[in-house]
C-alpha cells in the first residue's frame, strides 16, 4: 500500500529554484486549496494547486531491484523526505512509496509534476514467489538497480540483475545504477576504477547516495533530477517513434 505523504513532506520534495518558486509560494499559502492548518499535519495524497494554476500531473512506476540488504528500502525513504529506517529489516512482500516532483520543461517552460511510484520487493521474496517480479515489471518505466559500495558482492551481481531485464518486453525503460552508502568511505570495497570499467561496459550512468546520514533536499534533488530527465527523455522516443509508424502506416494506405 502506497505511503501518504503529510504536507511537509510534499514541501521538502520541492525543487526550491527560481523556476518553481511559485508553487513553492502556493503550497505554503494553505488557504488558497481550502486546507486548515492545526496542531497535526494535514494528509495530503498529492500536492494540490489552485484551479486556475493547475499544473498537469505525468506518473510514472519505478522499480528498485537490487541484493538484500544494499539499501532500497532507505532509498526509497531518502528519496520521499522520510526517516531513514535505523535497523536493516528484508521487506516482506512489496512496498510502494509515492514521491512528487517538479519538473520544468526546458522546451517551453510547461511545468509538470512527475509522480513517482516506488516499488520496492524482498530479494528473498521475489526467490519464493514467483509472482511478484511479474507483477513489480508490469506496465514499469524505469528499474533502478542498486548495489553498495560496502558489498563486493552486491556489485558484482550487476550483471545479473540486468540480464533479466534485457531481451524482454521491458528491454526499453529508464535504467540506472545505484551506488549506496558511498559516504561511508571506511568500509568500501568497490573502488572508483571498477565503477568507470562497469559504466563503459554497460553504458549505464552510476549514481551515488549516502547511507546513514541524509542532507534532505540537497541530498535527493540531482537524483531525482536525473531520473526525471531520462523519464521524459524516453517518453519523447516513445512518442516520436508511434508518430513515425504512424506516418509510415498512413503512407501505406494512401
């Protein structure tokens, strides 16, 4: 079941430039969407704005594929403004967590909220249950793979988790590599070398994001950023490609 976020929450996603500055000015001017402000946060199930300052809303499902243990659940946390959980504990089941982004188009300065759902799924449940990886790859944009730089083992398993998702139906979403508790320089046990050889193999971007410690909006926005670009990036193929076989099937016709 999807997490509500509180109003706070939404407010610490907000890319806070120049660009979108208004909206900021507009969630915090609660009166504006009817929303009484008391002693306990408000629910909020998607930022709302103003009907004459409507901004369209795209959504978008993200899976977070990666070893027990390298830290999807607290990237998913990290990523939604939540508290990072302080004990390791292997998901049961699958969670999905919602992330509001805004995003404006360099095109024509439209600005969209990018909707994120975040499906994460117990490696040890996705072995038991054949089900669910179906189910956590139906009708997905993007998957994220994930490995930890305290974890050999987790980046060597890379390969792997990319093959299932190579020569399928899905061969065609948004893919990046995620590289854990980078900050905690003690413990790593994948030097930067490897990580350069993987990206020139693969030809797969490797992002980096701390472990215990989170710098909030600072810390989650290039991440989101990136993820949002090669999100609309790759609708836009999407979309020229079905308007050329569009033409081509038209041409055919005639």
């Amino acid at each position: 079941m999807a997490k509500t976020l509180t109003w706070v929450q939404v407010l610490r996603q907000i890319n806070a430039s120049a660009m979108l500055l208004k909206i900021i000015h507009t969630l915090l001017n609660q009166r504006s969407y009817n929303v009484t402000l008391t002693s306990k946060p408000c629910l909020l199930e998607s930022p709302m704005m103003p009907s004459h300052e409507a901004v369209d809303t795209v959504h978008y499902k993200v899976f977070i594929s990666g070893k027990s243990g390298v830290g999807k659940t607290s990237l998913a946390a990290r990523l939604a403004g939540l508290k990072l959980p302080n004990l390791h504990y292997e998901t049961t089941g699958i969670e999905t967590t919602v992330v509001y982004w805004p995003v404006k188009l360099r095109e024509n300065g439209r600005v969209l909220f990018f909707r994120l759902q975040l499906w994460d799924c117990g490696e040890n449940t996705l072995r038991r249950f054949d089900h669910l990886l179906p189910a956590c790859k139906e009708q997905v944009d993007a998957v994220l793979f994930l490995f930890s730089f305290t974890d050999r083992t987790s980046f060597e398993d890379l390969s792997s988790q990319i093959a299932k998702w190579t020569g399928t139906p899905e061969a065609h979403v948004v893919k990046l590599v995620v590289g854990t508790k980078f900050d905690l320089f003690m413990h790593c046990d994948v030097p930067e070398r490897d990580v350069r050889d993987f990206q020139e193999t693969w030809n797969l971007r490797v992002l980096r994001v701390g472990g215990e410690v989170s710098d909030g909006i600072g810390d989650v926005a290039p991440f989101l950023n990136c993820l949002a670009e090669n999100l609309w990036h790759q609708d836009c193929v999407t979309a020229g490609s079905a308007n050329h076989r569009s033409q081509q099937k038209t041409g055919t016709l005639l």
